[in-house]
C-alpha cells in the first residue's frame, strides 16, 4: 500500500513537468455500451422473439464507438462515422431517437467549459456549459488495461434530467400521486398525462472510473476529466466506457476544434426547448392512443 502511495505522490511531482515539455497529442478509441431492463418497459409481456427484435433495433443506440482526439487543455468526443443499414436512417423511431443522441463535443480543461453541437428536430443548437465539479476519491487498486496500468478512482456525479441512458420507469403509485397532486395544484380537469409523469430519472449516480498516468493527461471520454492522467474505462450506472486502443504523437494530427456552428444556449435552456417540443407534440397529437386531437 505504500507503494503505491509513493507512486501517486512520484506523479503529483512528475505529471506538470511532463505536461510542460511535451506538446503531445493522442486519440483513444472508447466502445460504450449501455444496458436496459426491459422488464421495466413492458418486457413481461413481451414473448422472447419480441424481446430479440427490440433489442437489435435498440443496439445501434446502446452500443456505440467513440473518438477523443486530445492534447493537454483540449478534446474532442464524438461517435465514429459509420454506415447505416439501409432504411434505418428513415424510421420513425430512429429519427426520433437521434434527436435524443449527443453530437460530438468539445472540452477545454484550461477553461472548464464544454460545447456540445446537437440537432433537435431539425435544428441545430450549441450547448455551451461548465464542465461537471467532480470530487475523484482516489483509490490504491490497480489493474491492466491494454498495455497501461490504471488506478481506480470514484465519484458522485449528478445526472442530466434528461439523459434517456438513465431513464427508468417511475413507481405507479408514485406516479398516480404525482399527477393527481399536480392536477389538484392547478386546479385543472383536463387530461395531465405528460411523458414524463411515466419516467423518473435519479438525481446522483456513483461513477467509477480507472486513468493511467502514463498518459499524463487530465481528460477522458465524455464530459469526465480532472484525474491525473487519461481515464481509459468509465462504469456509470448502466453505461461502460472501455478504451479499446490508444495513438499517441501520430505523423498526421487530428484538429481539435471547438464547435461554431448551431443557436447557442446553456443546457438548462436546451432541456426546457425539449420538454415544451415533447409536450407540444403530446398536445397535437393526444395524450392517449396517439390520436390527433378532434379525430
């Protein structure tokens, strides 16, 4: 144990040095991979062909390549181009859950600022935020990942309203109270079903990850950073990260660009642009059965 004491307090002193006298660059390679109880979303009725086919139309969404392109202050997550089989572009639910899906982000560590380009029915924003205050616990395990020996760190991190990744049915009894509160509060006879009476999202999840000094970097995939050296696997609630390969110092370099193009707003407002559009559409077209309204 106090060896690797003495290691972590060698990188305190080592990590600036080294960051100064290179001017480096790398690219990582994360897969992601989420998983979801379909139980939860009416999976019990379902017969097993049913369960498979869901799963392999939701498969493109849950399983992911991703690329960070990084220096020392800068980086640039998004998800590996690849092509689409034929006619999955055009569904309805494809369409539809891409809106929901992060485009590819920028993050500068200097500035702890993170721009996230999305396009939402249609229209392009630019989400402009802070970068997430994250108190890393540092850990002595190590283990292997690839050819770098990574040290585990933990955290409490809080969840995005409307991260879909870690939306879960909400308690129906909890739910039917909720509604009948918000009814009563507004005094309103009207239909109240919103979506989101059905989904509840918790407000901290635990996440672990492991970094590796050896690329001594303060960044890692997605919004995680502020660990002393490149994070290569992520464990968040349902979601993994795992870097599957690591270029350093390639003869041709990526540009690492911050993102121009899109209506800037925070992300508070681009949640509140969301909601009002999904209850938009829930009006237009009924709170039950999906029929538009008058029909």
């Amino acid at each position: 144990m106090l060896r690797v004491y003495f290691k972590l307090i060698l990188i305190g002193f080592i990590f600036p040095a080294i960051s100064a006298a290179q001017d480096f660059q790398g690219q990582a390679i994360y897969q992601t991979k989420t998983t979801m109880d379909m139980s939860q979303w009416g999976g019990r009725q379902m017969s097993e062909q049913q369960k498979k086919i869901i799963a392999e139309r939701m498969k493109g969404m849950l399983e992911k390549v991703y690329v960070l392109n990084f220096n020392q202050s800068e980086s640039t997550y998004k998800e590996e181009d690849k092509l689409e089989a034929p006619g999955s572009g055009s569904s309805r639910w494809g369409s539809m859950m891409s809106s929901f899906t992060a485009g590819p982000q920028y993050k500068n560590i200097k500035e702890q600022l993170v721009w996230q380009e999305q396009e939402f029915f249609g229209k392009q924003f630019l989400i402009r935020d802070s970068l997430p205050n994250l108190e890393w616990k540092l850990g002595t395990e190590t283990k292997q990942i690839g050819q770098y020996t990574c040290f585990k760190a933990t955290t409490t991190k809080k969840v995005d309203e409307l991260d879909f990744s870690k939306m879960r049915r909400r308690n129906r009894d909890k739910a039917k109270q909720d509604k009948e509160s918000k009814s009563e509060a507004a005094n309103d006879t009207t239909n109240t079903n919103s979506p989101f009476d059905e989904i509840e999202v918790p407000e901290f999840i635990i996440v672990t990850a492991w970094y590796t000094p050896q690329i001594p970097v303060s960044t890692g995939p997605g919004v995680y950073q502020g660990l002393p050296g490149l994070i290569l696997e992520i464990n968040a609630d349902k979601t993994v990260m795992l870097c599957t390969k690591v270029v350093m110092n390639a003869d041709e370099k990526n540009a690492i660009e911050k993102p121009e193009k899109g209506e800037i707003v925070t992300r508070e407002e681009y949640n509140t642009i969301v909601k009002n559009k999904i209850e938009e559409m829930r009006q237009m077209y009924g709170g039950r059965g999906g029929r538009r309204r008058g029909n």
